[in-house]
C-alpha cells in the first residue's frame, strides 16, 4: 500500500467515509452526497451523485464486490443545506443502505439512480424510531438521531461464515 492517496477536492462535502478493495486496488469515499472512486495512486475512476441525502459511512464487501453506505434524508439543517444546493424544496425524512455495484462506476458524474449504480434499503425501524415520541414525550425515540456507521463481519460469537451488515 502507498503511504498516502490524495482522494481529490469535491465540493459536495467533507470526506464522510472510505472503503477499500485490495483485489481491484481501488478506493471509495463517501463525500456526503457523492461517492467518489479512485485507484491506489489517487487516479479518479468515477463518481455517482444525484443524491438528495447524507451518504454516510461506506463498506465494501469483497464477496458481492458492492459498497454498503448509510443514506440519511433529514429535514434538518443538514438536510436542508443539501437540498438547497441541489435546487430542491422538501424531501421525506427517511433512512437507507445505500448499495453501489462498484464495478459500473466508470466515468465523473453518473447519475445514482438513472445509471443504475444504486440501489437501496429501506430503514423502516431507524425512521421510525426518528420520527417517534417515547413515553415521556421526548422526541426521537432513544435518542435516535439517524445512521452514519456500518460495518460487514460475522455476528459476534457466531462461528458459521455468515457475514451480517451491521447499522
């Protein structure tokens, strides 16, 4: 592995997430509402936008060769701050995996939906937990403020190969 990569300059946001494949040599970063792809030299590959939400922490997953990340559409400052870069009004608060299929990413700017990069999952737990009210009144149930960590593994103690994706 070289000792560092420049991922490059995007104005779409900080660098919210990395995901690596050592086979394919390349590197994914989730730029908040884009996911850019380089190879180990900082070399761009590609990079898929058009999306309205907070794309979070990324995973890439060597045995589907897919890039797993949290996708959050919040209504919230946040959230807001990326609509009205994107010219749009209002979206639903609502939480997603995001699931990328790497290999299709080949050029700058595709689009997430229409050039059939993503696709996703969604989080009826998460949003609801978001948009409820616990038993005091309290906003948010748990606390819950949305995703922004994943993470592919076995389940802890478990020993029989499975590999669970983890929010």
């Amino acid at each position: 592995f070289p000792k560092s990569i420049f991922s490059g300059d995007y104005r779409t946001g900080h660098c919210q997430g990395i995901a690596v494949d050592t086979k394919n040599r390349v590197i994914y970063y989730s730029f908040t509402t884009q996911l850019v792809k380089t190879d180990f030299d900082g070399n761009f590959l590609g990079s898929v936008g058009g999306l309205l939400g907070h794309l979070g922490c990324i995973q890439f997953r060597a045995s589907d060769g897919l890039v797993y990340g949290s996708l959050e559409y919040k209504n919230d400052a946040i959230g807001r701050g990326i609509l009205q870069k994107n010219n749009a009004e209002s979206i639903e608060n609502a939480f997603y995996i995001a699931v990328f299929d790497g290999e299709k990413i080949t050029r700058a700017d595709m689009d997430a939906e229409k050039d059939g990069i993503m696709t996703a999952a969604f989080l009826s737990r998460v949003t609801d937990d978001y948009l409820g009210t616990d038993k005091n009144g309290c906003e948010h149930i748990l606390g819950c403020s949305g995703i922004d960590g994943t993470a592919i593994g076995p389940m802890p103690g478990a020993n029989d190969g499975r590999e669970w994706l983890f929010v």
